[in-house]
C-alpha cells in the first residue's frame, strides 16, 4: 500500500493519517464512497475507530482530503512535466504524458476524484471540510490556469491557431480526465495505450493536426 502521493510535509514519521488516507483510497475505490463504512478504513490500517477522529473528523473530510491531494500531485505533475519543453507543442505532449503517468493508487485516487466533484459545489458546514473544499476549487482553477497559460504561449509563438484559451484548457481537462470515469487497471486497455491516443486527439484540438500522424 504506498502512500507517497498521499504524504505531506508535516506529517511525521509516526503520523497514521497517510496510511489512513491510503486505505479510505483502497475502501472508496473498491466500493465506491457512500458504501465504505468509517470502521472498515480503521481496520485496515490496524487502528481503533475513534483514532481516526484525531486525523479526520469525518468520512467527508477525508475523501476531501484525498481529493485535494490528488489535484495537488496533478498540479505538481504538469508543472515538472512542461518545466524544461522546448516548445508549447512539446509541453503539451509532455503534460498529457504526465497525466498518465502515474501508479495505481493516484488512478484510484483520480477515479475516486472524477466520482465526486460534485461535492466540491456546496459549501460545507463543518470548518475543517470547508477548508479542504475550498483548497481543491482553488487547485481546479490553478490547473485550469497551467493549461491556459500553455496554450497562450503557444498561440503567442504560432504554434497553435489563435482561440480562448480558457475553453480550450477545461476541453482538454475534460479529455484528459474523463478517461478516470471508465478506465479500469484490471480492463482490457492498456494506460500506456490509453495515453497515446489520448495525446494525439490533444494535439489535434489545440493544433488542428498532429505532426507526428
């Protein structure tokens, strides 16, 4: 059960909250988040129930949690992806990879994302929700930006044909994440596959042809 991409800076080396986080993963993505019980992430990480109230105050937090880290590491991920491209066109190839690119726990954790954007409407009435919820809508709107900023330079440059730019990144936000809402690791698709048909029909949005064929 890894956990790196569900660790963070202040949690140390004794802190239970990225194996909790790592299990309410594995219960949210196997039965989905409504049906897992609170208890049954306690048990898988080997702790009490009410231990878990010490790192989150509820089921919602916690899912939450997950799904402001999972924006998080693809934030991270675009920007390391795209950081050294040598052209817009590049980085976008780039950035679409990176998305990809990721282990089977971050595919649960975007699965388990896609699934639940719908909470992130509402404003929450618990504090420490709220918190989390406006942090993931602040990092929805930060990812929009990267992929804007991209395209603008790339418009900037003669790359791309000259479009809102806005549109254009949440359409191919849209491509690119929708993949999560049907894409099972034990199916018949590859990821890397997936990820290759995926990058040209990107490249033919942005580009209008792709020039690699």
């Amino acid at each position: 059960m890894s956990i790196q991409a569900l660790t963070e800076a202040d949690d140390g080396p004794r802190s239970k909250r990225p194996a909790i986080l790592a299990a309410a993963v594995e219960c949210f993505g196997e039965v989905g988040y409504e049906a897992t019980k609170w208890s049954e992430v306690a048990e898988r990480v080997g702790i009490g129930q009410t231990a878990l109230y010490h790192y989150f105050e509820s089921k919602a937090h916690c899912l939450l949690t997950i799904m402001r880290l999972g924006l998080r590491n693809s934030d991270a991920a675009f920007r390391e992806a795209t950081a050294n491209a040598p052209s817009s066109l590049a980085a976008l190839r780039a950035a679409v990879a990176a998305a990809y690119a990721i282990s089977a726990q971050e595919v649960q954790q975007n699965r388990i994302l896609q699934a639940n954007t719908a909470l992130l409407a509402a404003e929450r009435t618990s504090e420490r929700e709220e918190i989390e919820r406006r942090a993931c809508r602040e990092l929805v709107a930060q990812i929009e930006r990267n992929w804007a900023d991209l395209l603008e330079r790339g418009i900037a440059a003669g790359e791309f044909p000259e479009r809102d730019s806005l549109i254009m990144a949440r359409s191919l936000l849209g491509l690119i994440v929708g993949v999560w809402r049907w894409y099972r690791p034990d199916g018949p698709l590859k990821l890397d596959s997936i990820a290759t048909l995926i990058e040209g029909c990107c490249v033919r949005m942005v580009a209008g042809t792709d020039p690699a064929g």
